[in-house]
C-alpha cells in the first residue's frame, strides 16, 4: 500500500472524515489558490487573519490550560500566512514547543 493509499484509508476511517489538501492541488494549484486568497474579493482570507489576530491570547490560553501537547493545523493553502499569527505570537511570549 502506498502513501496515497495509506492517507485515504484513515482519512475515510476517521471521525470526521478527512482528505489533505495536497491530494486536491499540484504545486501550480498552490501558487493560484495563494494568488486568490490575495484578492480583495476572497474575503476569508482577512476575516479568519483578523479573527486569528483578534483572539490569538485566547488561543494561547486555551493551549496552555493544562495541556502539554497541542496540534496546530495551517488552514489554507499551506504558506503559513494565518498561522503565522498564532506562532510569532506564542513566540512573544516564550511558549516551549515540544519537537
């Protein structure tokens, strides 16, 4: 069983069901969808960017509330742009991440 095979059996298996983006865009797919999000008529882009930067304390709280571990998931198109936020400023604030 290859990667691709392997990636679709858990995803259809999981709970909710799931497929990485990776299998929808080839490298050109990327680089447009990144050009889209750019535009002033793609509005999500700066809605979640301002929800991010708007509750990014309230995301740090929420991961350091007991928790050691947590998982954070680049939802775009995976140039980091939205995360970034949430990671510089955990950085600020000298969160340890785990490696």
């Amino acid at each position: 069983m290859n990667q691709f095979d392997r990636d679709v059996a858990k995803g259809l298996s999981d709970n909710p069901k799931h497929l990485s983006s990776k299998y929808f865009y080839d490298e050109q797919g990327d680089k447009l969808f990144q050009k889209i999000m750019q535009l002033d008529e793609y509005y999500l882009t700066n809605a979640e960017h301002e929800i991010l930067d708007t509750y990014k304390e309230d995301f740090l709280n929420s991961f350091k509330n007991g928790q050691d571990n947590f998982l954070l998931t680049e939802f775009g198109a995976g140039d980091g742009f939205k995360t970034k936020i949430l990671l510089d400023h955990f950085i600020k604030k000298r969160i340890a991440f785990p490696i």
